[in-house]
C-alpha cells in the first residue's frame, strides 16, 4: 500500500468523492457542509498552518480505487479528528487498518493523544473502524430545530461564557461528565466559546456554541437538577445571535440522555443514533519518583522544607518569628 500526503493533482479526485464519502465529524460537516473537506484538502498542502491534514491510499492490487483520508488538528489539542473517508463503498475492500496506522503516526507526530471519529452504529464503517483500533468512549444523537422552538420558556439570563466563569463551567462539566469521556475531551484550556445560565448565583447550565454557514452546533452540559429544562433553554434557541434562517444542531450524549424529551417537546428532529469513537495514541503511565523517600520507623513520609517568614529582606527561622509581634 502506497500513502502519500494529498497533492493539487488529486482535486478532480475529491470532488468526485464528496457525494460517495464517509463523513466522521459531525460538527464540522454539519455547520460548514462537505465543501469544508474539499477545502480542507486544498489547505493541506496549501496553507499547512490550517491544521487540515489529507491522505491518498493506492492499493497495489486495484490501484484505481485509492482511497482518501483526512484529518483536523487544532494547535495545543489533546485530540485530532477524523473528518472524512472516502469513498464509503470501497472501505470493505481497502486496507483500513494500515491507512488508520498511518493517519495515527501523522497525528502523533503532531501532538494529539487521540483521534476521534463519529459514525452511525447502524452502518459498516463502525465494524471496520472498530477492527481498526478505534473504541466506543460516548454515544450521542443529534437534534435539529428548524425555525423557532415550541412552546412558553420563563426568562432566562443566558450570558456569554467569561474568563470568570471557567472555574464554575470546569466544576459542571466535572460533575455531569463521565471520567472516561473527561479524559478524552477535556474542557478548552483557552477561552470557553458559549452560554453560561446561573440560578440564585448557581452555575445550572453551560451551552458550548459553534457557528457555521450552513447551522449552529450546540453541545450542552446541565445539572441534573436544573428543572424544567424546555422552560429556560427556549430563550436561548430562540435569541441566538447572528441566527438567521440557519437550522440549530442540538448534540446530546447518552450520559444527559433525560434531555432528549425536552428537546423533543420544543419540536427538534432526531437524527441517527452515533457512537463516538477513539483511538489512543498514547498509553498513560504513573510517573515513578525522581528520588527515593527515607522510611521512618516503617512509614514512608513526604518531603517537607521548613517555614519561614520574611521580615523585610530577611529571613526568620519559625521560634524566632514567633517571638516577634
């Protein structure tokens, strides 16, 4: 099998696909439409700094049908996507365990631990990524509202996400996510891009927003015990900014499955169930100490320095500091 990076002379190729392709990053797809992967593709080797990363499998034995992949990185992520593979009817035949090898090499060498990939249950793909190395760590469904919510929402004070609130949206997403999935998909280090909804001074809900040409994602994260949750979400979906006539994509993962009802009540559409998979690039080990602790009497304690405090440009030793005033 020969892969190479994709070149300008595979562009008639791509196009081509775009209609016969594998779509594995919802979010993207779905708010930036297919044009994003032939874009994508033309970045690759164009702008390499877009972080938009393409791929041509030819196979020895049937070198006509080569087999397209691409992959997302954003800088300083723990995790690249798998966006697109293509086309669909040939991965039964192509070698996908060594094209998902390669793509797992490239992704490394660019930092991510992992890579995700979305796929319909239901569908062939989700067999042959799974004997490709990928597991299931969530399931999701996404939602689509066209036009305005149904139904009579209270008030809501739904403000854009701040720097101040990144401790109380941290503690949330602490609380509602799973460990498995926090370890795969940890919250943005940088600034959070979306809508925070407080009660009484309580953080209740945090909605991360992604804006496109072609819809607006939409992935919440709400306590438990929030309440009604048609009552205060129905400002949100109908006040959101720069909105349009575009549809609004709501995600919801099988841990905050009780939301689906709600959703459903302000007259969204579900789309097909998905498994959300992962593939490990890394393999976390516990740090071994640089240095060995001392045991004392058969305990084994952790190392101290003494206190001390500081009176001017000088330094107090603990019974002299207590002898000052």
């Amino acid at each position: 099998m020969n892969i190479r990076p994709f070149g300008w002379r595979d562009l008639t190729l791509l196009r081509n696909y775009l209609d016969y392709g594998l779509f594995l990053d919802s979010a993207q797809v779905l708010t930036q439409g297919k044009s994003l992967v032939s874009m994508g593709a033309l970045l690759s080797f164009l702008a390499p700094s877009a972080r938009m990363y393409t791929y041509r499998s030819d196979r020895s034995s049937k070198p006509d049908i080569p087999l397209i992949g691409q992959i997302s990185y954003a800088t300083g992520a723990s995790f690249a996507r798998l966006t697109f593979l293509a086309p669909e009817a040939a991965l039964e035949q192509a070698d996908v365990s060594a094209f998902s090898d390669f793509i797992a090499s490239e992704a490394g060498k660019l930092g991510a631990f992992h890579i995700l990939a979305d796929v319909n249950e239901c569908s062939q793909a989700f067999e042959m990524l799974h004997r490709a190395g990928f597991a299931i760590y969530a399931r999701q469904r996404i939602w689509c509202l066209e036009g305005e919510a149904l139904g009579k929402g209270d008030p809501a004070d739904w403000i854009p996400s701040r720097s101040k609130d990144t401790i109380a949206v941290r503690s949330l997403y602490c609380n509602v996510v799973p460990g498995l999935v926090q370890q795969v998909e940890p919250l943005p280090k940088k600034e959070l891009k979306g809508s925070v909804y407080y009660k009484d001074g309580e953080l209740l809900a945090y909605v991360e927003l992604k804006y496109g040409r072609n819809g607006i994602w939409l992935q919440p994260f709400i306590h438990p015990d929030a309440g009604e949750i048609e009552r205060f979400v129905l400002p949100l979906l109908n006040g959101l900014p720069g909105r349009g006539k575009r549809p609004v994509y709501i995600c919801v993962r099988s841990y905050q499955s009780w939301l689906e009802s709600a959703i459903e009540a302000i007259g969204a559409q579900p789309g097909a169930a998905q498994a959300v998979l992962v593939r490990h690039l890394t393999v976390a080990r516990q740090v071994s100490p640089v240095y060995a602790v001392p045991a004392i009497n058969g305990k084994r304690v952790e190392p101290t320095a003494p206190i001390v405090q500081i009176d001017g440009s000088h330094y107090l030793e603990p019974a002299e500091a207590e002898r000052r005033p």
